[in-house]
C-alpha cells in the first residue's frame, strides 16, 4: 500500500476562553496506517462545530482534544483503503475523525455510517443529514417532547441545528418562535426556515419584555444552544410542564471560573419544568431513524438548509473561531479538497 503524504492540524495550546485560530497549527507528515478491523479516509469536508470550544477547554467537558494531537471533527470522504469486510475501497463514510486529509477509522463505531453521494449533496452528511439534524431530531422530539399546538422557543435559530429543530417543530404542528442576531439572521429565520416569529436579540433594549411579546401564551418547550441570561430569562416564561433541552451554552466564553447568575431552582420548582442536558451520541443508535425521517422532509421541501464553506485547512482554525462572532450563515464546513461528486 502506498505512503499518503497527510495535512492535518493540531491543538497547539487548551484555551481559556474562546476559540482563536492561534491556538492551532497546520503539520504535515505521513498518512496514519490503518490497522485491523480499520480504514484509511481521504476527507472531503470536515466541521467546525459549536461544541469544539468545550472540546479544547480547560475547564471539565463531556469531550477532550489533546494538545498535540489532532484536532477532532466530523468528516465526510472516501475509503482509500480498507481492513474491514464491510467497507470497500471507494466508498463513501461519515465519521468522527478530524481536522486532516487522511484519518484512520473504526468502522464498528456508531458514529460511523456509509453515505450514498447520489441522495444528496455530500456536505449535507455533516449538517442537515449529519450530526446538526439528528441533533436537532433527538434533542427536540426525544427530550423536548413537543405536542401539536405548543409554542417552541428555539435560540440560534438560525443556525444549523436551531434552523432544523424550528422546521422539525413546524412539522409537528407546533408554533416556532426564533432569537437570532441581526437582520440578516432573523430574515433568515422568518423567510427561509419558516419560524412564526424571530426576535432579533441585537435590536432589542429588553429582551424578557420581547419574549413575552413574542410568546404571550408562554413557552412549552425552549431548545437553548446558548445558556447564560438568556436562560435565565426564558427560565421565568415557561409554562406549567414545561420542558427546557440543553444542548450548548455558546453565551458562556470561559468556564473557569465558575460563572454565576439567576438560580434556577424556583422556576423549575413552581411550574414542574423538566430541564435536561443532552448528548446527541446518546441516540447513536437510532441514527438510521432520523436519517429516514430527515430525508424525506428534505425531498419534500420541508426542511430547509443553509451551508458556510470554506476552503483549505489552514483556514479551520479562523473558520471555528467564526463561529463565536457570528460570522458564519449556515453550517459550518471546510472543504479540505475538491468534491469529487460536484
């Protein structure tokens, strides 16, 4: 088998803060050799993911990147060699790998799963019929558990999985309310993804006064991507039952110190609210089924999707650290070479 020569970047230094496209470098080497049971990945595009300022934190996290090493991501590309009898050279994967153009991985894992480039778009793998739109399916219908006619509160909605969780909620007869920042995003919200309503956070003096406006029968189920006073805000709007999903907490730069705020304790108390955090790896297993359900509503122009591209892995870093600007308009991606299937 053939020596790849192999790009990838690696975490130079854990943060404190918000990402910075300091805190990576851009290495090159040999390709990793696949052992057995294993395959060797030629990516396509990989992620730049919210969830990635956790990832290389200081502070406690679910996930971990270790300095030195490569910087992990979601990926799509093609298997240029394989060590298991289920996967054929050629094929086309999604896996949980990273910033790199050859990744060695374990088809046995369940993030692992064979992508038909012919259904869709192949960076859709990595958003709408990835890892943003299950997270959006299970985090909304398994934890949110939304009933017709419910008022969902969802923020960063316009954002990739905050756009998909608004849509899913339309499908299930639910009225969607949106908070995004600047005009452009909240036109996003209203125009494109279908969102009843969309409060732009940046254009308003009182945002609990704009909520209530928005929401004046309360809120059923609030799907938070942002924590912080905006948590705390909502917190005092949901309904009796009500069920508030935590999937990130984008708001908060740094977690070490602590920060504090608003406790929550009385508002769950006094109106029964569930609140729960939640890991869409949790639902690994049903990943087929979400797949299946959204396809469809992809075929039949329910769901709508928006992607952000960049070019090269050079850029990722300043790509990631875009993110916390706001700069990005839809699902952040970088093409580490050109699509095969464009």
């Amino acid at each position: 088998m053939s020596q790849h020569r192999n790009s990838h970047v690696i975490l130079k230094q854990r943060a404190d803060g918000l990402p910075a496209p300091e805190l990576f470098e851009l290495v090159e080497g040999d390709a990793p050799v696949p052992g057995d049971g294993e395959v060797l990945i030629n990516n396509v595009y990989v992620t730049a993911d919210p969830g990635m300022k956790g990832w290389i934190s200081k502070a406690r996290n679910y996930a971990s990147v270790e300095t030195g090493t490569t910087m992990h991501s979601f990926s799509v590309g093609v298997v240029v060699e394989s060590n298991h009898p289920d996967v054929q050279e050629g094929e086309v994967v999604a896996a949980n790998t990273g910033w790199a153009e050859y990744v060695v991985a374990d088809p046995n894992l369940p993030t692992f799963r064979k992508v038909d480039p012919a259904d869709a778009p192949l960076s859709t793998a990595l958003g709408i019929l990835g890892i943003n739109g299950f997270t959006a399916y299970f985090g909304l219908l398994a934890v949110g558990q939304p009933k017709a006619g419910d008022t969902v509160l969802v923020s960063t909605a316009a954002g990739a999985v905050g756009s998909a969780v608004g849509q899913i909620a339309k499908i299930k007869g639910c009225r969607t309310i949106g908070i995004a920042g600047g005009a452009e995003k909240a036109a996003l919200c209203t125009d494109v993804f279908g969102f009843d309503d969309v409060i732009d956070y940046k254009a308003v003096d009182d945002l609990d006064a704009a909520i209530r406006q928005a929401c004046p029968d309360g809120i059923d189920v609030y799907y938070d991507n942002v924590g912080g006073a905006t948590l705390d805000i909502v917190l005092g709007q949901v309904n009796l039952h009500g069920r508030v999903v935590i999937c990130g907490t984008a708001s908060t730069d740094s977690w070490i110190p602590q920060p504090t705020g608003l406790r929550p304790e009385r508002n769950l108390l006094v109106n029964r609210i569930r609140m729960e955090g939640f890991l869409t790896f949790d639902y690994a297993h049903r990943y087929g089924e979400a797949l299946a359900d959204l396809s469809e509503w992809v075929r039949d122009g329910k769901i709508q999707y928006r992607e952000d591209i960049v070019d090269g892995l050079e850029n990722a870093g300043a790509a990631l650290a875009g993110l916390y600007e706001g700069r990005n308009m839809g699902r952040q991606l970088i093409r580490v070479r050109p699509d095969p299937f464009l």
